[in-house]
C-alpha cells in the first residue's frame, strides 16, 4: 500500500488537489490522511476506495504516477 499512498500523494502535489480538500470528500479525518499522505501512517484500503469513490480521482489516475 506505501507505494500506492506515494503515488496518491504525488498526484495530488502534481495536479494542485489539497489533502483537505480529498478528506472532506471521502469522509476521512484530516490529519490521518495528512499522516498517509507524508508516509508516517499507512493508507487503508477502506481509505482508497473511499478517495476513489467520492472524488474525480481513478485508480488509473494513481497508477500512472511514476
């Protein structure tokens, strides 16, 4: 999952979309998805398909980060 949670974090850097901005939309706390975005927390799977669910952002979208 680390390596999925980079590659989120790095599309959302790239592409101008705040870590607020994608925890109010899929429902996770702040903070925690601050901590997964910066690697000091692992990202869920719950947690990813509620991003992926509840934002424009695809699985696609994050896999194409390299």
């Amino acid at each position: 999952m680390r390596k999925v949670q980079y590659q989120l974090a790095r599309y959302l850097k790239r592409n101008g979309i705040t870590i607020a901005f994608v925890a109010k939309r899929a429902g996770i706390q702040y903070e925690l998805l601050r901590k997964s975005m910066n690697g000091t927390r692992v990202l869920t799977a719950d947690e990813l398909v509620a991003i992926i669910v509840n934002t424009e952002i695809t699985f696609d979208d994050i896999l194409a980060e390299e």
